[in-house]
C-alpha cells in the first residue's frame, strides 16, 4: 500500500527520460518501475499520462526578507510562488531581512519566522560581514547551508559588504569549518567611480546604469576572489554571473584545480538591457542586464556545461521603490522577482527553442544545488530512497503570464504578458502535494532545514 502513486510519467532521470510509475510512501520514494506498479493501490493515484515528472527544483537564491521587511515578500507568499513555479526547497539570502542572519540569535530568529508559513522546504544562508567573523562556526553548527558576502555594497545598511581583510580571515574560517563562501562579485571601485561620473553628469538612463556597471567589475572581483580561495583554500560559489566572459574566467580556474563554482539566473537568459529601458525599474537588478549578444553568449556557455546552478535571485520590493522618478535608473531599487518563473524560461528558451536537454535542465536546478550545498542524494534526484520532492509540467502548454496569476506579495514581473510553453501542472514536497493546476493546497512548509 503506497501513500502516492504516479503512474504513466515520463521521468526526467540524471541521464535519460523514461516512462514509467513512482510509489511513494512516509514522503519517500519507494519505487521507480516501468511496470511494477500496475496492480499497486495506494490512498491516492495520479495519472501523469503525457505529462513531465522532474526532481523538485531547489532555488537557492531567494531573498524573501523575513523578518523586518516582511512587506516586500515573506515566507508566506514567496513559498507559494515557488511551488506555483514547480520549486520544493529554497535558501533564503541572509539579507535583506532585519535583523540579518549573521549570528545564531538571529538565525533562530528567522526559522521561528518561517515555521508554519512556508509550504515548500526551507533552508538558510548565513552572512559574512566584517563584524561577523567569530559567529562562523555557531552559524555552520547551527545548519546554515553556506555564507554569503558583497564584494561591493549591497545596498541594505546593516549589512556590510567585506573588505579584502574581512573576506580573507572569513574564507580561513569557513574553509576550516568544511563549509563555502557565495560572493556577490562586483567590484566597488569600478562601479561607484563610473555611477558617481554619470550623476556627476546628470547622465541617469538605463543604459547609463549599465554601464557603470560593466562587465569588467565581475571579472576584477572574481579574479580577486580566486587568488583568495587559492590562498585559503576556501570553496567559493559566485552567484548572479550576467556573461559568458565571467564564466571564463571562473572555467580556468576550475580547470587548474580551484574549488570554484558559479550560478546564472533567467533573468540573463531572457531579458536585455533593451527590456530595462521599456520596463523601468522592474527590470533592475545588480549586476545589471545585458545586451543580446551576451544574452547569447552565456546560453553557449550554460549548454557546454561551464555553468553549475541556475537560481532565481528572486529579489522583491514594494512598487513604488521600483518606480524610475525623472528618468534616474540610479536610485530605483535593484532586485528582480522571478522565483516563480524559472522553470518557465528554461523549457520555453532553452528547451523548445535552442533543444536544451531536460536532464541538463534537472541537473542545474536540482542535482547540482543538492550535490553543492550536501543534499544529494536526498534531494536533487528522482531515485529511490530519496525525499519525494517532485514536479509535474506538462511540456506542451502555452500560457501567457498574466499579473493575477502571480502569488508574489507584490505582482510585479519583467515576464507579464510572455508566453511560455511547459506549463508547472503540480508540485509535490516530501509526498505531499502543494499545489495542483493553479491552486495551493498545503498551508505549511514540510522541513526547516
């Protein structure tokens, strides 16, 4: 007797799709047959004829700015969006909630927070800022997946972005607790002495804000990091890389043997600078958009496999500080919410547009996160023993995004008005069904991690 049983899926399995049942039981899965199943019963059974079943994704980027900002997101509405979009677990950022996570009291606070409110997986980052760095190992003993650090301001006051002292003792400490850094990699002497120039100028568009925000300044403070992580021996994770001439930089030194990895995001596979300038402020995000050729360039990086993770930077505001007032991209706040967009971009754009195999797909949002961040095989992969954490799409719908159907807090999304073809049809988190053909039907989360 199965708890759950999804019969006649075609399961997205690390190095083929196969059709075929999944039994689950106690939020397990139990088997994987092309057969075996037939005669089972189970208190409930779904039929996934025609229908895509992948590994849940796990996002893990997310800020969801719980506690102190819970009315630009929140656990409640930002869980939900990600099982809308097919997500089961997620790692919250360590800002831009308040108090930060950067100790154990604060920590604590922010899993007491998201108790009872999110209904997929949930686990945490810690920060690394200069007033932290004796709060390392508690926060690694304390379950934090990993920290986080800006090589440049992040933009939230009480959180500091690192010197290279800072960054230098903390990498020491976290390599010596077996953990790893994730770096915002942009460097703060190229981006404020090129924005102060175009103020100073009155020079304020889109394309203005882009350019004080150029490509160079990720490689200056990824090459920075490197030399550091080589000195340290610290494994590094740089996030939100916006071009293919920054995952080169990261791809060389991967091949001489550093403990390098990196992460894009579907907004620098989907959108330009071009949609900055005809959608405003809910188009920005740091490091800045980039032109089509980029936008080209680091797709032929993500299909030749210089590319580890794929994760949603999902970073909200309220609307009005979003809002372009007098045409001054500078001030509007930074930070694109997609989180429950993903999965979308990458059938539509890298699937049925450029032929992206699914298992590539499964593996950057799911296997590769699961393995980095020391899930697998728990999760990441549809196997048995593994948490039944699952996604079913069926990958021949078109929709157009429409406003009402987001759960953000705040409905607000650079993707209003696309069509996507691979629509999410339900999302399952350790055998539990949340959500199903549009409609949450869990009202909390399943682990905190």
């Amino acid at each position: 007797m199965y708890d759950l049983i999804i019969r006649n899926g075609s399961i997205v399995l690390p190095d083929s799709v196969v059709k075929g049942d999944i039994g689950i039981v106690d939020g397990k899965l139990q088997t994987i047959s092309a057969d075996a199943l037939r005669d089972a019963e189970a208190e409930r059974i779904i039929d996934a004829a025609g229908r895509h079943i992948f590994p849940g994704l796990i996002d893990s980027h997310v800020h969801f700015n719980e506690p102190g900002r819970t009315e630009w997101e929140g656990v409640y509405t930002g869980s939900r969006s990600l099982a809308a979009g097919g997500v089961t677990s997620y790692f919250d950022m360590p800002l831009n909630s308040t108090p930060p996570t950067i100790n154990k009291e604060n920590l604590d606070l922010k899993k007491a927070c998201t108790e009872g409110k999110s209904v997929v997986n949930a686990f945490f980052w810690g920060g690394l800022v200069p007033e932290n760095i004796e709060h390392i190992q508690e926060l690694h003993e304390n379950g934090v997946i990993g920290f986080k650090a800006f090589m440049s301001p992040s933009g939230i006051a009480d959180f500091n972005h690192v010197d290279d002292v800072t960054i230098f003792k903390g990498m020491a400490e976290i390599a010596a607790v077996g953990s790893l850094l994730a770096v915002h990699a942009e460097s703060t002497v190229i981006c404020d002495q090129l924005a102060q120039e175009k103020q100073k100028q009155n020079w304020t568009s889109a394309r203005d804000f882009v350019e004080s925000r150029p490509i160079i300044s990720e490689i200056e403070a990824v090459r920075r990091i490197i030399s550091y992580a080589e000195a340290t021996g610290c494994k590094v994770h740089v996030v939100h890389a916006s071009s293919r001439k920054v995952v080169q930089v990261i791809q060389e030194a991967k091949e001489r043997g550093v403990d390098i990895t990196v992460e894009t995001c579907p907004h620098y596979l989907s959108l330009t600078v071009s949609d900055l300038e005809e959608q405003g402020g809910v188009a920005k995000c740091c490091p800045p958009l980039r032109d089509e050729q980029e936008v080209e360039d680091l797709w032929a990086s993500l299909q030749n496999g210089e590319i580890d993770v794929i994760a949603s930077d999902h970073s909200p505001a309220p609307p009005a500080m979003k809002e372009v007032q007098n045409g001054d991209f500078f001030r509007a706040w930074g930070g694109i919410s997609g989180a429950q967009s993903t999965l979308n971009i990458l059938l539509t754009e890298g699937h049925h547009e450029r032929q992206m195999p699914l298992e590539q797909i499964a593996r950057l949002t799911a296997a590769n996160p699961a393995k980095l961040f020391g899930l697998y095989p728990r999760k990441g992969i549809i196997a048995a023993g593994s948490d039944a954490d699952l996604t079913i799409v069926n990958l021949n719908e078109s929709f157009t995004l429409k406003r009402e159907d987001l759960l953000y807090r705040h409905q607000q999304s650079p993707y209003i008005g696309r069509t996507f073809t691979g629509a999410v049809k339900m999302t399952i988190v350790n055998g539990r069904v949340v959500y199903e053909d549009g409609t949450i039907t869990a009202d909390r989360q399943i682990e905190v991690g």
